[in-house]
C-alpha cells in the first residue's frame, strides 16, 4: 500500500510517512481507477486533478484543521467548475460540520469520513474482492433472479466497501467469495 500510495501521491522518499489523509485518497484512487493528471500542494491542502476515462474529478486532501466546515465544500465547488469536472472529493482527518454534510450533496462534492480505515480493506481475510455491477449486468440479474433491486441483501452506503468503491445509493455490488469448501461464489448487494 504504500509504494502504491507514494506512486500515486507523488512522495520523493518511499521511506516517509503518510499522513492518514494521503493513505485514504490513495485507497479511493486505486479502487475507484481513477488515473492522477496533475497533483498541487498549497500548505495543509493537496489538490488532485484526476479522470476516469472522459470524466474528471477533483480531490482535496486537507490536513491540519479543526473541523472541515461549508467553506471548503465551497471552496471545491469552485475549483470543480474551473477545471470542467464532475465530481469533487474531500478527504480529512476531522469532523464535517453540520453545513458541510447537507450542503455538499446538493453540490455534487463527496465528503469521504475519518473513520474510514487507512490500510487496504480487501487485503483483509474476511473481506471478499468487490466492484460496482455495471448497467448491463445489473439488468441481466434482474431478468436471472426475478427480482427487483432492493430484493437482494442491502449494504449500507456508509460501509467502508460502498464509501471506497464510489457506490451510491441504488448500486448492486458483487462480491467474489472463495471458500474451501464452496469454492468460488458470487453474491449480490443493494446498497441503500
């Protein structure tokens, strides 16, 4: 994780420490597929430009700060707009105040909470490799399974799987399970 985290964050000595900040941008880059096109930093900030085929993102890594209010999810509005993305990301290591969380959905800007785990979840034994079904997939398991969306088991939204994924409300996720005795199996998930 952290060879790939300094890769992605451009670290000049493999052997610093990240910051927890830095450690859960680089988790969302990896996950997500998100290729890094230019990255500033701006004393306690690091801005990332990034893209995921002809969509752009924006991620602001904020360090430093008592709580993380409306000026910032403003503040990444703004640079969303400038640079012609679609989406923003904060992530912290602090608190979103009360104006921060309500407002920044209505902003299309993604707050990323401080109590997702800093190390590689899907390198734990008990958690099974997942991804976001696509359109066509989903449809074809709706036709399969005879089923409507919210029929299948649910998973939060705010499990750390669907917050590291981008999974939003209404998504189905595959997990791969393998086991020594089932071998390999496949199960489904509506995150609500």
């Amino acid at each position: 994780m952290r060879v790939y985290a300094s890769l992605i964050l451009g670290a000049k000595n493999m052997k610093k420490k990240l910051t927890t900040v830095e450690k859960r941008a680089a988790l969302i880059i990896k996950y997500r597929k998100l290729k890094v096109r230019k990255k500033e930093r701006e004393g306690d900030r690091i801005i990332i430009s990034l893209s995921r085929g002809d969509v752009k993102y924006v991620l602001l890594c904020v360090t430093g700060q008592r709580n993380i209010g409306i000026a910032y999810v403003r503040e990444l509005k703004e640079l969303v707009e400038k640079t012609g993305a679609e989406k923003g990301i904060i992530v912290s290591d602090v608190k979103y105040t009360w104006s921060a969380r309500t407002n920044a959905p209505k902003m299309c800007i993604e707050l990323i909470p401080s109590t997702l785990p800093t190390f590689d979840i899907f390198k734990h034994r008990l958690v099974s490799p997942a991804e976001i079904v696509s359109e066509e997939e989903r449809e074809q398991l709706l036709i399969i399974y005879h089923a409507a969306p919210f029929q299948f088991p649910w998973i939060k939204a705010s499990d750390p799987v669907c917050i590291v994924l981008g999974a939003n409300r209404g998504n189905i996720i595959k997990f791969t399970i393998d086991s020594m005795t089932a071998g390999t199996s496949i199960s489904y998930r509506y995150v609500v």
